[in-house]
C-alpha cells in the first residue's frame, strides 16, 4: 500500500465518493439505501454534514480510497454530545486498514468538539451472505464499540430481510456540567496525516 493522508472532504469530492458508494448501494445490503443519489444530491449531503460536522477522506496517490463522516444522532438538543459514525472504503482495497485509519482520526476530532457517545447503526445479517457479512459488526467491535440494541428483520433489499444492529463507543467522561459542542469547522483540522 502506498502512503495514505487524510483531508477533508469538500463538495466538490461528491462525484469521486459516490463512485465509491454506487457500489455498496447496488451490491450490498450494507446500505440501506436502494438507489443510488445524484451527484447534486450527495453533495448536498456534504454540506450538510460539514455544516456541523468532520467528513474526512482517505487519499492515495491523489485519489480518494475511502471516507468516513460523523452526523447527529437522531437530531434533539439533548443528543448534542452523541454522533453517529459512517465510513466506506473503496471496495477494491478493503481489508487495508484504512477504514480503521478513518474511524481514528474522526475519533480524535470528535473527542476535540466534546462528543462523548459513538454511535454506529449498522445491517446485519442472521446468517451471512453474498450482500452482507458481519464484517461489520467485527470491524466495529475491534475499534472497542459494544453492541447496544437489535432490531430485527427492519430492512429489506434483494428479496430478503435484514437486521440492524446500533453500536455504541464511549469516548469521554458524562459530567454533570458539560460544554456545548464546538463544531467541526472551528476545530483543528490540518489534514495532513500520513501513514
């Protein structure tokens, strides 16, 4: 593998991730999502994102290898201090360590703005198969997330039904008194990281 360095994503990175995304839509049941979205509309994803939150790529020899953002759980003031977790990773080069590289350096930022709880809602499979694995559950599981709640048979996609499962990692102490979030955009980013 050659060296890796993260950046931010921009708007302008939305083609160059959807095709990273086209292909977990129509190929997997990792997503949820049954249609692939238009490049306006992954891009209007991207600011909404970064309105608040980090959205990091994973870059090798210019070309961007895999992403990962952070968004609000479930949208209530008093979730403020908890975000959910979303990474993809070119599914050529998985299995590379940069998936865990993204998830690491979202963990930091996370941990700078004052986000305490991580939370990752992920598909799940009874039994594995060629849409879904439970890779994901293992990857989040190695990166110290527990498994927090179940629910069964919610999704459907390629004529079968799929559990979801939510992960939870804590990453900062539940004080009493505790500060508003510092969003991402005022937080020190440099992107330069390189393995």
């Amino acid at each position: 593998m050659n060296e890796i360095s993260l950046r931010e994503v921009t708007p302008d990175d939305a083609e160059e991730l959807l095709k990273i995304y086209e292909y977990y839509v129509l190929s997997t049941a990792i997503t949820f999502e049954c249609d692939v979205p238009s490049a306006d509309e992954f891009r209007r994803r991207i600011e909404h994102t970064l309105e608040r939150y980090p959205y990091i790529a994973a870059v090798e020899d210019g070309k961007i290898v895999g992403y990962a953002y952070a968004g609000e759980f479930v949208g209530r003031k008093a979730y403020d201090w908890s975000a959910e977790l979303t990474v993809y990773v070119d599914h050529h080069i998985r299995k590379k360590g940069i998936g865990g590289l993204l998830y690491r350096e979202l963990e930091n930022i996370l941990q700078k703005m004052g986000i305490i709880n991580l939370y990752a809602c992920i598909g799940y499979p009874q039994t594995d198969d060629e849409y879904l694995t439970k890779n994901s559950e293992e990857f989040h599981a190695h990166l110290g997330f527990k498994t927090v709640g179940t629910f069964t048979k919610c999704g459907y996609k390629f004529g079968r039904w799929y559990d979801m499962i939510w992960m939870e990692k804590v990453i900062g102490e539940h004080n009493p008194h505790t500060n508003d979030i510092i969003p991402f955009g005022e937080i020190e980013f440099d992107g330069t990281y390189s393995s």
